[in-house]
C-alpha cells in the first residue's frame, strides 16, 4: 500500500514553512503525520523577505535587520518615522533555518525532496505523485501552479491559463511584472546611514514604464541597492546594471558586489479568492501566490502568508470551514483600478506614487497598503491623487463588469 499522511505541504517556501509551523504550534502533528514536498532540500539566500509591522513576527531569529525611518519617496532628502511600525528585513536562508530549527524534534513531520507532478483526487483522499513516488494524504496545502502553467510563467501570462478564474480574453484580466535585480555591495568609505531605509525612490529614468530604486542599508558600508520596474515587460538584468553602476557612482565611493539578487512577481489581480471560506473537507487548498496571498499592487505577502499559515491551522483544530485570503471588495477595486493606469498608462505611475507619499503620512499609507483604513482615510487618500485618471478607469471598469 502506499504510504499516507494526515497533512501534505507542497512547496517549502515561505507560505509552505509558515504553514507547517502553525500545524506545529496549534499542537496538530502530535498524533497527526505531515509530508513537506520540496524540490531543493539545499536552498540557500535565494531571495529577500520585507514587511513592516508593530512587533517582529515570531520566531524574531530571522530578522537580519531593522528600521524605524525611510526616505520619503517624494523627496529623498526627507527622512520619516514609521512609528507605529518598523521596516523588517528577512532574508530567506535565516528564515528557512529558523523555521526548520523549531521543527526538527517532531517526528510526525517527513520532508521530502521531489518535485510534485499531479495531485488525483480519490474520493476523500489525494494521491500526490512525485518525480521519486507516490503517497495519499486527506489534505494537501500546494503553493504551486499545475506544472504546464509554472513553465511558462517566466514568459507571459500564458502562465494562468488552466488556473480558476483567468480568462485571457476578458478585457478585466490585467497582467503586469514586477521584476527586479538587486546588489548587496560593501563600500570602501561609510556612505550609508543604516538607521534609515529608501523603499521607492523614483528619480531614475523612467523609460516607458514606472521604475525606483530600493536601498536597504544593513551597516554604513554594506546594503542591498536594487532597480524595481512595474511593467509589461521584465526587467533585464543589463538594463539594471546600467542604472545601478549610475545610482552607485553618486555614492562617490568604490564598492565590491557581495550577492546578486533577480526576480519577477506577478502583478495581477486574477489570483484574489472569490469566496471567504472552503468546506473543512477541501483536499487541495491553494496557498502562497496562487492562492491569493501577494497584494497585487506591491508584491508584499510574507506576513499575510504567516498570518494564513495560522488562521487556516487554527480552523482546522477547531473542525470550521477553512478560510481563504479573501479581500475587502474596495480594495480589490482599487488594486485593479491602479494596475490597469499602470497597464495603460506606465509614465503616470511615478506621479501617482510620489504624490501618494507627498501627501499622506506614511504609516497611514502602510496601513492602507495592509487594507486596514476606513473608507473614509481611503477617500482621503485619493482625493489627493490624480483624481481624473482614476475616475475614468472606475468608469470604464463598471462598464465592462
């Protein structure tokens, strides 16, 4: 017979580790087995995790740095304070160990390395087949897309195809890439001042698109500088390097580069989840990116995985229906009102967002990034945006509902 597991985890990524960490602490794996299903059992720093909050998320052993300020994106000159909140950074090697490190002493957890190539639904149970066997599980938890869609995903948005709810030819399905390559360099003179990060500064060349720079600074001669594009197209590793080696000639410094960075998020608003709940008996349960957990408009989705992780780990000790990351109507609406100007109209972006930052308090604009404010901060906010712009494509958007 082949062998079974209470609990399968597709995918230790982020969504999948935070998972397995809440089954964990919700005391589910003391008499239940879980399958992680991983396809590199040896990842190393292969990506950077930021987000801010009023207290570190726990473990607090992988935050690798922190700041209380930024650079106002209007006007770098400007530094100012996040308080309430305070700006984390994660990198991924420091959160993989951490998370394995608490996990390690419980023997009811299997990880397995293989990359998963069909799950078969079989009455109340899932077959899940890998490239190196098979086993059944009642419930599998997979933050990966059907393995025809993830091939083509570095390429276009073929990638959704065959996903619920894309439909390449609805005029509401919008697609965009954020993409970005980033440096951490270590300088020769103290250039930086490491109390202070710079998340969006747009006085680069814009291109045709809407494009920022990124400064992370981890002490006052290292940080990660990277080049973000929201855009159509991705962002080319040359392209990027002749915007950085520019960005870093004004440090009036030498520097040597110690990591390279690249990646691309989908933009896109086809992954939100419809419905707020799925029946406590659903066997396949997306998570991670497909299933809902990156904002569309930042790319932001580490916290919102860890606190996923939970809620979906706290409904099933409780036996209730298993919630989704389902999202407040007005900020989907809004999410897709600002991809569609970044869609059309790619040389407004820098405007929209440096006014946004211009004139709202930043911790306010966190939290309307963490769709927390009232309608009426929200009302607020825009009133002081390009108003025009977004009127009409509210007006087009109905017409086309």
């Amino acid at each position: 017979p082949l062998p079974f597991f209470d609990f399968t985890i597709v995918g230790a990524g982020a969504s999948g580790l935070w998972l397995a960490f809440a089954l964990y602490e919700q005391g589910l794996l003391e008499k239940k087995r879980l399958c992680v299903a991983e396809s590199d059992s040896a990842k190393q720093n292969d990506r950077t995790w930021c987000y801010w909050a009023d207290s570190p998320l726990l473990p607090i052993g992988m935050v690798s740095k922190a700041w209380s300020s930024v650079r106002n994106p209007g006007n770098p000159a400007l530094r100012d304070s996040l308080s309430p909140y305070t700006y984390y950074h994660v990198r991924s090697a420091d959160f993989y160990a951490n998370i394995k490190q608490h996990l390690k002493d419980c023997a009811n957890i299997t990880w397995f390395t293989a990359v998963v190539m069909g799950l078969e639904e079989q009455d109340d149970q899932v077959l899940v087949q890998t490239t190196h066997g098979a086993w059944l599980s009642n419930q599998v938890f997979t933050s990966a897309l059907p393995p025809q869609d993830e091939r083509s995903m570095a390429a276009s948005t073929t990638a959704l195809r065959g996903f619920s709810g894309y439909r390449k030819s609805d005029p509401r399905s919008l697609f965009l890439w954020q993409s970005f390559v980033g440096w951490r360099i270590q300088t020769t003179e103290p250039v930086f001042d490491d109390t202070c990060a710079t998340m969006m500064r747009f006085d680069i060349a814009q291109h045709g698109n809407t494009q920022f720079m990124y400064e992370l600074p981890f002490s006052a001669t290292e940080a990660l500088v990277e080049m973000t594009r929201f855009g159509e197209h991705r962002l080319t590793v040359r392209e990027a390097e002749t915007v950085l080696r520019e960005y870093l000639s004004k440090k009036g410094t030498q520097y040597r580069i110690i990591e390279e960075e690249t990646g691309a998020i989908p933009m896109t608003p086809q992954f939100d989840m419809r419905r707020k709940h799925l029946s406590a008996r659903t066997r396949v349960v997306y998570i991670g990116l497909p299933g809902g957990a990156i904002k569309p408009t930042t790319g932001y989705g580490f916290k919102r995985m860890q606190a996923y992780g939970n809620a979906v780990a706290i409904a099933i000790k409780a036996h209730q229906p298993l919630p989704t990351m389902h999202r407040p109507w007005r900020f989907r609406l809004y999410d897709h009102l600002l991809l569609r100007i970044l869609l059309q109209h790619p040389h407004r972006g820098k405007t929209i967002f440096e006014r946004l930052f211009e004139t709202q308090p930043i911790p306010l604009v966190l939290r309307f990034l963490d769709e927390e404010t009232t309608v009426w901060e929200e009302a607020v906010i825009f009133s002081r945006l390009p108003l025009r712009l977004f009127l009409g494509n509210l007006i087009r958007h109905c017409i086309h509902r």
